[in-house]
C-alpha cells in the first residue's frame, strides 16, 4: 500500500519551515523552478506524449486540456513568475484596535498549513497549485489523474529536482503517483496531516470528494453557467457576448451552458441567436419555444437543464419574465457564473441581489470568471460554496487569520 502517512506526516513537517521563509526566498524560488521548467521542456513534452499516446481520441475536449507543447510549457512557467511578482499575502495586518482595558487586539494573515490538492488531466493545474500553495507559505499535496500521471511526474520531478538545488526541502510539494481510486480515499482521509483538501474536475470527482472526505473540502469547478437576455438588451451585442461565452473554449467550467431568453424579445432573438450558434457549431438543446422557432434544435430533457456539457452543446429555454428566469437558475445552476444581458440599470442590479452564484455579470460574457481576469494570478480553482472562500481562488484565499493579542499585565 502507497504509504500516504508517511508523506503527509512529511508535508506536515515542511509546513513549520515554510512560516520562517521570507518573501524574497519564495519568489526567488518560484522564478528559479519557472526557469527550470523552460529548460527541461523536452523532457516534460516527451512524458505528455505517453499521456497523449494512451488518451482515448474521441474525448477531444478532454485531450485539449491534456495536452502540452512548448507554448504551454512558457505560459506555465510565465504563471510561476506571475506569481512571485505578487504581494505575499502572509503576515499582513487586517486591523490592531484598542480595547477599554488596554488590550491591543489584532488580525493578521497566515497560511493554513498543508493544502491538498485532487484534479483531472489538467497539468497546468500541478505547477499552478505549487505556485500558489507556496507563495501563500502551505505544503501543497498534489493528486492527479491516471490519464496524466506522467505529465505530473516529470513536471514534479524537475520542480522538486530545482527546489533542493536552492537549498530548500523538497517535501514543499508531493505528487502522489498511485492514482487508484483506493489510494485517492485514503488522501482523503488525511486529516490528520492535511488542513483542506481541493477537488478541481468534474461533478463525479467533486462529490465523490465530498461524500469521503475527512478533511474539510472546498468545491471548485462545476460551471452549469446561464446566460439571461433580458426583454431591454441589446440583441446584436447579445449574439456577440453568447457565441464567446460558449465557443471561445467549450471545454471549461465558465463556458456559457444554458440560455434563457424573454418571451417579450424571443420571436426576434431566437431564430437569429440559434442560427448564429448552429453556425459556429453549437448543438441547440431547447424546450417547445426554441424547438417550434429552429427547426434543427433538439428537445431538451430534464436532465439537460442539469448538465454541465463542456461541449459544444448549449440549452435554450424561453421564460416569461426575470423572476422566471431568475427561479431556473436557483433550481438549476451549480453556483458557479449567471449573467444578465440588459440595457435596464434596475434589473441589472435586482439580477445582481437575487442570484446567488459566486460570479453574476453584466453585459458580459461567462468566460471572464477567471482569476487572471479579475487580476487575482493563477488561480487553484473557481470555489462554488460559501465558507472561506468564493469564486476564483488565488493566494489570499490559501491563507487563514488569526489573532494576536498585546497586553500589559491585564487579567479577567
């Protein structure tokens, strides 16, 4: 048995280490391992090839995001860079106040200790997580799947190989290379060595994760996303804002999944909307209105209305007001990104308060949802709860707080 104890005890240890080093030692070795990455593309492009070897070539979307090459391999190492230049959100003070007895009380930011992460075939997330992980000053325990396994290891291996020549242990970051499925339940359970454990995948990975984990979990990822075109939108910057948000990258979680359209505007928009997406490739999956208004539409069934489709497959539903559209989205979506296209500034805002997701835009495509976006860096995943952290996930929300208390004698 893969002795998972034995390397959270470890990444437990490293994490005492990680409170004493300094900013400037962190981004030295963030640019030192980006460099290092560049220097051994080779190498890490001819694992990715046993990966893409065994990969099943039907699953297109899927093998894009597998797939490395050169151009790939510099955006990772650009991402490491990107990060080392941004603030150290450790020890910074949230506020000091004084309380009537003299107490000075305040908040600081600190690291949460051991992060673990659990992904799919995404080998930008492996580098992106030890990025941020160790910037925010956490061990980081990485756990990909089988269809990458040798992607990671080679992306580990010259990491780690890079860490130790600075001096530093290389149990900052761990992969775990036994991916079967009784190994991935054991991590889970690592509560005892892990602080919080991070799913990044699809739906099966997330609950499966939920249902077995020990440590606390955050969710990431699941992007059942809405489009709302309101009666007052303007409909030719709606075509524009829909066919990116659902074409631009199919294959991810802030891609555009569903469209409602007012019944007020949709003998108009229907029929251009639908045909500017079938024209792009899009497969329409609609209810009666959208289905009566394009022929080429399929019906759409219940569990459509569900699916997260990653594909180039979008549901299309006609609703007869906002509050409608608004109830759709509370029944259906998977809190990731809604938005709302209007030219009204009072439904703009009522569409704001009411849906609660962890991103809602305006006049906006979905794709936006994104850490580098919203200049946060590179991100660990989109977080679709409530608790600590919500929407894209970058160094501030890998750290926790805690106070501290200076007193001169006083006692209760």
């Amino acid at each position: 048995m893969y002795d998972l104890q034995i390397l959270g005890q470890k990444a437990r240890d490293v994490s005492g280490y990680l409170r004493r080093l300094g900013t400037r030692d962190k981004d030295a070795l963030l640019r030192g391992c980006a460099d290092a990455l560049e220097a051994h593309a080779g190498d890490i492009l001819a694992a990715n090839a046993k990966d893409m070897a065994a990969a099943d070539p039907a699953r297109a979307s899927f093998n894009d995001r597998l797939k490395l090459d050169n151009q790939r391999i510099s955006g990772m190492a650009q991402g490491l860079r990107k990060v080392a230049g941004q603030d150290d959100p450790t020890g910074e003070t949230l506020y000091i106040k004084t309380m009537p007895n003299g107490l000075k009380i305040g908040e600081k930011r600190v690291p949460i200790g051991v992060v673990g992460m659990i992904y799919e075939a995404r080998p930008n997330v492996t580098t992106d997580s030890f990025a941020l992980c160790f910037k925010a000053g956490n061990a980081c325990v990485l756990r990909g799947s089988s269809e990458a396994i040798n992607s990671n290891i080679a992306l580990i291996s010259v990491l780690q190989a890079e860490i130790e020549r600075l001096g530093h242990p290389r149990e900052i970051v761990q992969l775990i290379e036994d991916t079967s499925r009784e190994v991935a339940r054991e991590f889970m359970r690592l509560n005892k060595y892990i602080d919080v454990l991070i799913p990044r995948g699809g739906a099966g990975l997330i609950a499966s994760t939920v249902e077995n984990s020990t440590i606390p979990v955050i969710e990431t990822g699941t992007g059942n996303c809405h489009i709302f075109v309101d009666e007052s939108a303007d409909l030719k910057k709606a075509v524009d804002i829909i066919i990116n948000a659902k074409t631009q990258r199919p294959s991810v979680c802030n891609a555009c999944e569903k469209l409602l359209i007012h019944e007020k505007i949709a003998c108009e928009f229907l029929p251009t909307i639908c045909r500017s997406l079938s024209d792009a490739g899009v497969e329409i999956r609609g209810d009666e209105a959208t289905c009566a208004a394009f022929a080429q539409a399929k019906p759409a069934t219940d569990d459509d209305w569900y699916t997260e489709f990653l594909d180039m497959i979008i549901g299309v539903k006609v609703v007869s007001d906002m509050d409608t559209a608004i109830a759709h989205i509370a029944k259906h979506s998977s809190g990731h990104t809604e938005a709302i296209l209007t030219e009204s500034y009072a439904n703009a805002h009522e569409f704001i308060e009411l849906v609660d997701s962890a991103a809602v835009f305006v006049n906006a495509s979905t794709r936006f949802t994104d850490g580098e976006e919203f200049g946060l860096g590179a991100e660990v995943g989109i977080s679709t709860q409530k608790l600590h952290a919500r929407g894209p996930m970058g160094l501030t929300a890998l750290t926790t707080t805690k106070f501290f208390v200076f007193g001169s004698g006083q006692v209760r």
